[in-house]
C-alpha cells in the first residue's frame, strides 16, 4: 500500500504543476488531483486513477467511467492511448482542443463525436454589465423558485436547478443568484468553486419571454464580481450553446478556451452525454 500512494504522489507531483498553468483549462481535472484543494460536495472526491500512457497523463474516473487525456499526445502516442483504452470500459474519454482531437479522433470511430465550448476571464478582463434586476437568492426564494420551474420547461426540465439550490440552502459554497421581473423570478445562474482559484458557472438559464434584456449578463456580472472578490477567476463550460451566447459572454470579456471533444462508444450505457455539438 506504501508504494502505491509513493507512486500516485510521484505521478502527481509530476502532473499537476503543468495543470495549474492552465487551470481554467483543467479546472475538472485540477479539482479531482489537488491536494490542496478542499472539496465541498457531499459525495466526496470520485474514486479515480492518473496513469501515464506513452508518456501522457490521464485521469480515470471510475464512477463516471470518463478518462480524460490531459496533455497534447502525438502520433504514437495517441495510438497508445487508444490500445489502452481499448481494454477498459468506459463511457466517454475526453480531450481538449482541435490538435489533440486531430490525432486521437482517427482511433475512435464506432460511436458518437460531440463539442461543447469553454470560456474564461479574470478580474482584469471583466467588462461588467450589472443589472437592476438580478439579486442573490436565498433559501427562502424556494417558492420563488418553484413558481419559476413550474412556468418555464428548460428551468425545472435540468437537474442543476435545484441541486443547486439545495446545495446553497444547505450552505454549501455554491452561489445563486435570479433574475426577476417585479416579484417573478424569470432567471437563474449558480456557481461552485470547482478548483482552488477558479470558480465555475454551473447552470444558467432565463425566461425565453425575457431574454434580450440584459439579465443573463447580469447574472453572469454578479456572478463574476463575486468571484474576483475571492481572487478567483472564472470558467464557463457552454455545452451546446450557439452564436448568441458566444457573443454574449466575450461583450462580457470572456475568451474562449480550447473547446471540450467528448467521444461517447456507441456501446455506452450513458449515450446522453453525446450533447453537445456533433463533430
């Protein structure tokens, strides 16, 4: 057991300085592998593995069944992870921007290519755009909020919803904040410190009857200031979202990372995480 742990640490000690030059990037990774990170959620750090393929790292997570290559592999290198993964069950293996998906995507073809995009931004990049409008909520919004999921599909239809206000009323370090319309909750934004320095924007969503009116930016401000005043940045992982938050989210300052490339077998038991852009 005393030579494992030497093992993991010294495959670690290895690992994570590279990832930390690049935590918006790998904050996911960074929140699974930081020692020095505190982790908040009630089902602890997943039961994981960080191996070396050919010389690239990778992180297994086992109840997720999602291995995620994080560094660039080359040539002989990604065909090495590809007999590697070849031999484990898996429901999704996941790679960071176009010249890692170019030399990995030819050794994974029976099943499903999708993208989602990535953004960040730092205090120093921010453009805020506040709104009168949007406030935190507290755990006594609940019927606020329950009135809200009732009147709109795509805000009760997401489990992030209400985990994440549940979360919140808990007192966990996740922050929420709505949009509103008189005494109508019509919007919803939450966050997480998803890894020491970088808090994450979780879920947000507004009103299709309310939308162009500044209050997903205004979430998104409070957002933000919130967490520069704890000295993180933040990441915003968009999923399949489209043009028009694109150019909301950089009127705001964010840039966009390297995207994220899911590859899902097509003998997966979780094919719904196959959303995203098809590649």
């Amino acid at each position: 057991m005393g030579d494992l742990c030497r093992d993991h640490y010294a495959l670690l000690k290895a690992v994570l300085p590279a990832l930390l030059t690049s935590p918006i990037d790998y904050r996911h990774a960074i929140g699974i592998l930081d020692p020095a990170y505190e982790e908040w959620r009630p089902e602890g750090r997943p039961a994981h593995e960080l191996v070396f393929v050919a010389g690239v790292p990778l992180l297994v997570v086992y109840n997720e069944g999602a291995i995620q290559i994080l560094a660039d592999p080359d040539d002989a290198a990604a065909r090495a992870i590809a007999a590697y993964v070849s031999g484990r069950n898996y429901n999704v293996l996941e790679v960071l921007g176009e010249a890692a998906l170019r030399r990995v995507k030819p050794h994974f073809i029976d099943g499903t290519w999708c993208c989602s995009r990535n953004y960040g931004v730092t205090s120093e990049e921010f453009r805020p755009a506040p709104s009168g409008h949007v406030r935190a909520l507290t755990r006594d919004d609940r019927s606020n909020l329950q009135a809200a999921c009732d009147r709109v599909e795509r805000m009760r239809g997401y489990v992030s919803t209400w985990r994440d206000f549940d979360y919140m009323a808990q007192g966990l370090p996740v922050i929420c904040y709505g949009a509103f319309a008189g005494d109508e909750l019509v919007g919803f934004c939450s966050s997480n410190p998803i890894c020491r320095g970088v808090t994450e924007i979780s879920w947000i969503v507004v009103d299709p009857a309310h939308r162009r009116k500044g209050l997903a930016s205004g979430m998104l401000t409070a957002q933000a200031e919130q967490a520069f005043s704890r000295g993180d940045a933040v990441g915003y992982y968009s999923g399949p979202a489209g043009d028009d938050v694109d150019a909301m989210v950089r009127k705001l300052g964010f840039r966009e990372l390297r995207a994220s490339y899911r590859f899902v077998p097509s003998c997966s038991p979780d094919q719904w995480r196959a959303w995203g852009r098809p590649v």
